[in-house]
C-alpha cells in the first residue's frame, strides 16, 4: 500500500514539474490567418517555443497539459532567432476545440 502512495505521489509531483515547464519553454500559441486554416483544416496548432526545446519534449509537453494525443511535432528556426512548433493532433478536430477553448477563433 505504502508502494502505491510513493508512485502516486511521484507522479504528482512529475505532472506538476510537467506544467510548470510548459510556461517556460511554450510562449504562446502563433495566431494568424495561415494557422487559423491549418487549426481548421489540417488539425494543426502553431506555437513559439523556447530554442532550446526538441521535439520530442514539446510533444510531452503539450499531451500532458491539453490532454490530448499528438501525432506529429514538427519544428521551425525562424531568422529573427525565434522557434516555431507545429502540433498535429491525432484526433480530428481537436485543434478547432482547443482554438475555441483558448479564445483564438
């Protein structure tokens, strides 16, 4: 029993660092008319991103804060020294949502 409350409370703490995490290395979320079609066509979500992350971590990252599956993550160093990540989501639509639920559309 003793067990099962350690893990539970290891991954607590792990979704907590996860979440403090996401604000330090998601800045925002990129909103213009291109990604407005491609959130609306192709299930895609545009974000800027801390330089330093990889794809794989911005993947965790964003499954574990939207609660939803990613299927692809695909990264882009601007020339002003910005990074962008384009989230395509597994399930159709979810980028239209999450667009709604954070007041982009």
């Amino acid at each position: 029993m003793a067990k099962a409350e350690t893990q539970k409370t290891t991954e607590d703490a792990f979704t907590k660092e996860l979440s403090a995490q996401f604000y330090d290395i998601v800045k925002r979320v990129i909103i213009s008319e291109k990604n407005t079609r491609l959130a609306e066509f192709e299930n895609k979500l545009v974000f800027e991103v801390e330089r330093a992350a990889n794809k794989s971590i911005i993947k965790l990252l964003i499954e574990e804060e939207f609660n939803k599956k990613v299927k692809s993550v695909n990264t882009v160093n601007k020339i002003d020294g910005k990074k962008h990540a384009i989230v395509t989501f597994l399930e159709e639509g979810v980028a239209s949502d999450l667009s709604s639920e954070l007041g982009l559309i």
